[in-house]
C-alpha cells in the first residue's frame, strides 16, 4: 500500500514538472506573440501615416 501511493506520488511529481515546463513554453510563445502584434501595430500605424501623407484629402471619385 505504502508503495502504490509513493508510485502514485511520483508520477504526479513527474506529470507536474512537465506540466510546469509545457506552461512555460506556452507563456514564452505567447510573450513572443504579443511582441509580433505591437511590432505590426507599430509597423501599421507608421503605414497609415505614410499613406494619410501622400494623399491628405482623398475624395471619393465621382461615380461614387
């Protein structure tokens, strides 16, 4: 009995740590998600800048 629950006891210890490892790795992908997203944001707004300079009053074309 006292065997069967040392078992039982290491293999939760095991699921634990590769839980704790797969967390992680999920929390490193996603940090480095959120690093693309503001970096494209960025990369966006510097595009709508760009575009709103070249062409400041865009009017809608007459058959619109």
């Amino acid at each position: 009995m006292l065997e069967e629950l040392q078992q039982r006891l290491t293999e939760l210890e095991i699921r634990s740590s590769y839980q704790t490892q797969l967390l992680d790795e999920l929390n490193q992908e996603v940090i480095e998600c959120n690093q693309r997203i503001d970096r494209l944001n960025k990369d966006n707004q510097r595009l709508r800048e760009a575009v709103s300079t070249l062409s400041p009053a865009l009017e809608e074309s007459p058959d619109e």
